[in-house]
C-alpha cells in the first residue's frame, strides 16, 4: 500500500469545465498527483435529473477510490448540489470528499459587505436550491439571488468566448431582475471561469465574480496540511480520462487547463 501522502487527488466533472479546478489545484499545490475523470460520454448534467446524476457521481467515485485517491474533488456543481451526500456515502472512509459549493459558502458568508449575492448555474444546480440553503444556514440575513444560465456550458464548449453572440447571452442573462442589486455574484458552474473576464466587464469590473477553482484549491491545501496529507515528493504525474473521446474535447481541453494535456478513454 502507497503511502497516504503520494496516494492521487481525484477530481471529476461532467466534462471538461472542471479542468479549471484541477488547473488551480496544480498551482496551489504543485506537488500532487492528479486524476481527473470527466463524464464526456453523460454531459450535460445540469438537465439531468437528481437520481441520474447520483447514480453517475457514484460510479465515478467508485472508480476514483479503485485509483486509491486520497481525497476526491467534485469539480462539478452540479454534481456538488444533487450528489454530494451520495458521493461521501460511497466513498465512506476511503477517501474525503471535496465539493465545490461549501467552500465557496464558506467564503462568502464570511464577508460582511455582501449582503445580496446572485448566483448563476445550470438548471440542476440552481433547482436544487443547494447555494440558498447552504447560505442561509449560516447567515439567515443574506438575500440570495439565483439565476439558471443554461446555454453558458454548450456556448464555452462550442468556443463562442470573446465575440459578438457570447457577449449578447451574458448581456441577456446579467440584465435580468433576478440579479438586480447583487453586491457579488458565484459562478457556480466551473465552465463560466472561462468567461469570468466578460462577465466583469459586464459590471464594469465594479462587482465581485467569485471563481470557486482558487477557494477550493485553497480550501484542499489547507485540509491536506491539517491531515498530514500532503505530498512533500516532486514530478507529480497527471492523468486525464473521459469516458467518452473526441478531437474536439481534446482540442478545448487547452482552454481549461493552461497547458497541453492527453486525454485517455476508459469506460467505467
Ligand atoms: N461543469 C458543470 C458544473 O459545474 C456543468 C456542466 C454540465 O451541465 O454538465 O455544474
């Protein structure tokens, strides 16, 4: 048995949007080996009911925990919002589960110049009312604003970025009454880092977008130093799986990562 130190940090999302939290965990904690799944083969979850996307986000784990991951990063809000009980069932003592919605709660409810914050996500994440609950457990006095983006994930993946069509969607969705007033507002899909420069211009630069990617990755480093987990040895390896394998995933994998990555396919 590996020592628990070297043992990988298992991260997965629906596709390839949670490359942008395993992207901020390479930085922050360099030494860790990573394995990142991503669902191609079942994306989108976010117009996917609960039970499915538990029964995926449980298969991953096992798979993941298979990998004898130290700890499992659910780099998916989705998932994070309807399977983060079910994920932490099946991965009982074998590994500690990070999602990517505590964190960020944690963070925001920290903060007392926010008092209204808005929140965007697909559909799965925002009906699940995951942030609002979560929020208001801790600070009954913030008033929550949410709002689905659902075309935001295919937009990103089909490459609309930095031009006319993506501009006029973001410009769509912010200028709704949901979002009116909100001094901050969570991204709470890790596709929209990708966007978050368009969204700030959006508000002028003048309001707080929230990246949940460095939260997290801080929230992890600051976990594993408290466990004694941390991986002290240098040459980190990375693998990257998708259960399901086109050029086109692979070519947009460069936009989330900020490097040049392999994707392998493996059926689970
Ligand atoms: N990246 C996923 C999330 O954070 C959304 C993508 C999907 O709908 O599968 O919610």
């Amino acid at each position: 048995m590996k020592k628990i130190t070297t043992r990988p940090v298992g991260i997965f999302d629906s596709g390839v949007g949670g490359l942008t939290v395993a992207s901020a965990i390479k930085q922050i904690l360099p030494n860790e080996n990573l394995i990142y799944f991503g669902d191609t083969a079942h994306l989108p979850y976010g117009d996917k009911s609960r039970e499915t996307i538990i029964s995926y986000a449980a298969n991953i784990t096992r798979f993941l925990i298979g990998q004898n991951c130290k700890v499992i990063v659910v780099a998916c809000n989705t998932a994070s919002a309807n399977a983060y009980e079910a994920i932490k069932e099946e991965a009982g003592n074998q590994a500690v589960v990070v999602d990517v919605i505590n964190p960020v709660v944690d963070y925001v409810t920290k903060r007392a110049e926010y008092k209204n914050i808005g929140i965007i996500g697909t559909k799965a994440t925002i009906n699940s009312e995951t942030y609002d609950k979560k929020i208001k457990a801790l600070n009954p006095l913030i008033v929550v604003s949410t709002l689905a983006t659902p075309l935001f994930v295919p937009m990103i993946e089909e490459g609309f970025i930095y031009d006319d069509i993506s501009n006029a969607i973001i410009r769509s969705y912010l200028s709704r009454h949901e979002l009116r007033d909100i001094d901050a507002l969570i991204m709470g899909c890790t596709h929209y880092p990708i966007i978050k420069n368009q969204i700030s211009k959006y508000y002028n630069f003048k309001l707080d977008v929230i990246d949940s990617s460095a939260i997290v990755a801080n929230y992890l480093r600051k976990l594993l130093g408290e466990k004694n987990q941390l991986n002290m040895e240098s040459n980190p390896r990375y693998k990257f799986i998708v259960s399901d394998y086109t050029e086109y995933f692979q070519v947009i994998s460069r936009l989330f990562f900020d490097e040049e990555i392999r994707l392998e396919k493996m059926d689970l």
